[in-house]
C-alpha cells in the first residue's frame, strides 16, 4: 500500500465519477491503511456532490410539478433517477445536467414554460427554425443561471445512435413509478432503464467506471425481466449494446447474470473484444483517451457495437447526413431552405476532419 500513488488515485476516482463510491465503500479496518489527506479529500468532495446532487434533484422534481399543473407529462430518467434505482441514494452520484422525456408534441408549449420560468436555451431558435429542429434533432438544451443548472428536454433517447427511436409514445404503456425525494415521479421501466443506459454508454464508448457501476447497480436492485430486456434489445437491434454492457459489470464487477443470458453474451466474440477495447481505455491515465477528437463517432468502435452490417451502414449515412444542432447553430436557414442542412453537414464535418489531419501534421513537425 506504500507505494500507492494517492493523489493520482483521488485524480482517477473524479475522472471515473465514482469519489462517493469508493468512499462509501472504504470498510473500517481499510481507512487505517489511507493517509489522513486522502480520506479528507474524499470526505470533502463527496459531500460537494452530496449538497449539489440534492439540490439539482429538488429542481428536477420542482420542473416536473410545474409540467404537470400545466398538463404535459413529464417523464424524467438518468441523473438523480438512475442514482436512485442504481444505489438507493441520489447523493452517490454526480451528475452534469437533468434529463426529462416529454411527447413531441408538448415539446413547444414546454421549451416556452421552461423560458418563463427563467431556463435560457443554449442554442436560440427562431419561430421558423422549431419545425425542422424538431425533426432533426431530439432534444432541447436549456441552463438556468440562476441556480447554475442544466436541463436536456428529450422527444426521443438514444439521440438517434440507436437503429430504432425510443419516443415517450413507445415506452409510456411501462412506466414504473420511484420515489425522488419522497415525491412521487414515473420513470422508465427497468428493462428499458437498462437498455437505455447501455446505448447511451455505447455511445460515449462506456468512458468512466462509474457508467459500469451504474449498470451494475440495476443488475443487482432493480427487479429485471431478462425475457423482456433481450427480446425487447434484439426488436430495437440494440443488442449488442446490452450484451457489452452486460459483460463489462460481469468482468469488472462480478454482477450476477443469469447463466442463460452470460451463455448468449460469451457466443458473440465481438462483445469480448469490444469489452478488452473498453477496458483498455478505462486504464488510461488523465483525461485523454485514444478516441477523442473531431471524427470519434466514425471510429470503428461505433460501428462494431451494431448488431447488424446493415445497421453499421444506417448508422453511417445518418451520422454523415442527418443535420444535428451544429448545423442548425452554423446555418440559419429559413424554413425553405431548411433541406439545405442535409447538404451542409457532410461539408462542415469534412472541413473538421481535415483540420485534424493538420493539427495532426503539425504536432508531428513540432515533436
């Protein structure tokens, strides 16, 4: 233990997100052998994400009121949610901004009552602009100066990483109901809780450890169909996703998955040598990892999670061409010639790639 980097271990623990756990999880007769300034630390910034998770879940519930006694179901989902169905306690995880999933079709009336209430949207949109983000993209994103807060408004999940969309429409029938500081609130069903996390992790490439102890955390709490949750992944061709996820808090965690289900993870070999990818990059000491940069979501990890050739192709060609938020920041276009968007975005993203080959290039020179 003498020979333990401990500045670099509190370094690695707030990369990984997982301080409060590794605190929590410190048993007694484990503290006598971490010097005083570690515990310190760990104690001092575990409760800086105590005090701030509480009080961005307070305004998540305050949110969801304010939708309901306006008449939109509101539906909220990771942040405090996931925290709580992971661990039981929302103070055990930090989180960034909140998310809620609304109808599409309440997704106007909402972006103006979040405007009066003092949300400011982080790319402002003109009246003649809503219709064609509203198809481009799928959500809105607003802060709140006041009480330094960030809320993702959702019309769909996976932010179209996934083959097939998950609309408030397709999940509402199962919903289950949690209790957010001793609030009633619904929520995502545990099946599509799980299913939701892990093509969400996929597509950030399962960066942090405190992603797996999440998932880990469902495994063991949340009561699971495992019926459900594979045939519910193969109809959304998200299977893969699950299955990398599902191997990762077996190897990392030891979760307890049912033998049936480990049996299907192990016949793929794609999932063991995405895992080993994965893993790789968790070990990674700092903060950059081999993958960052301007072109990451066409590197071939992103297309080896598809379940099928055919969805590595649909993936492709939407990443190349559906326009995103970028292009509707660059490009304001009035609303005849918002198709223009679709020819816009393979230019700006080859314009980014070869920047990066030059920066690239000139990093060379200069080593």
């Amino acid at each position: 233990m003498g020979r333990v980097d401990w500045r670099l271990f509190v370094q690695e623990a707030a990369r990984h997100r997982v301080l409060s756990l590794v605190r929590a999880g410190l048993r007694k007769d484990e503290r006598a052998f971490v010097p005083e300034f570690v515990l310190y630390e760990l104690k001092r910034r575990a409760r800086g994400i105590a005090v701030r998770s509480f009080q961005q879940a307070a305004q998540l519930v305050k949110v969801i009121q304010i939708l309901q006694e306006k008449g939109i179901p509101a539906v909220p989902f990771k942040g405090p949610v996931i925290a709580e169905l992971a661990y039981g306690d929302i103070l055990m995880r930090p989180f960034v901004d909140l998310d809620i999933l609304i109808r599409r079709r309440d997704a106007v009336a909402t972006r103006r009552i979040l405007l009066e209430e003092g949300y400011v949207e982080d790319v402002h949109l003109s009246e003649d602009q809503i219709s064609s983000y509203l198809r481009d993209e799928n959500s809105f994103s607003f802060r709140h100066p006041g009480h330094m807060l960030f809320l993702d408004l959702h019309w769909e999940l996976s932010g179209y990483y996934a083959p097939f969309p998950m609309r408030y429409e397709d999940l509402e029938g199962r919903f289950q109901e949690i209790t957010l500081l001793s609030r009633p609130v619904l929520t995502l069903s545990p099946e599509d809780t799980v299913i939701h996390h892990c093509i969400h992790a996929a597509g950030n490439r399962w960066e942090t450890l405190e992603g797996i102890a999440c998932l880990a955390g469902l495994v063991h709490r949340t009561p699971m169909d495992w019926e459900i949750l594979l045939r519910r992944a193969e109809a959304m061709h998200c299977r893969r996703m699950l299955f990398l996820g599902l191997h990762l808090v077996e190897s990392i965690f030891g979760a307890m998955i049912p033998a049936s289900v480990l049996r299907e993870v192990r016949r793929d070999p794609s999932v063991w040598t995405l895992s080993r990818l994965v893993q790789q990059d968790l070990s990674c000491k700092g903060s950059a990892v081999p993958w960052e940069g301007a072109a990451w979501r066409f590197s071939l990890f992103h297309i080896r999670v598809r379940d099928t050739l055919a969805d590595a192709l649909r993936y492709g060609m939407r990443l190349l061409w559906r326009p995103t938020i970028k292009e509707h920041m660059y490009f304001r276009l009035p609303p005849e010639f918002a198709f223009l968007r679709f020819f816009l975005r393979p230019f700006r993203l080859g314009f980014l790639f070869f920047q990066s080959i030059l920066r690239c290039r000139q990093h060379r020179a200069y080593v």
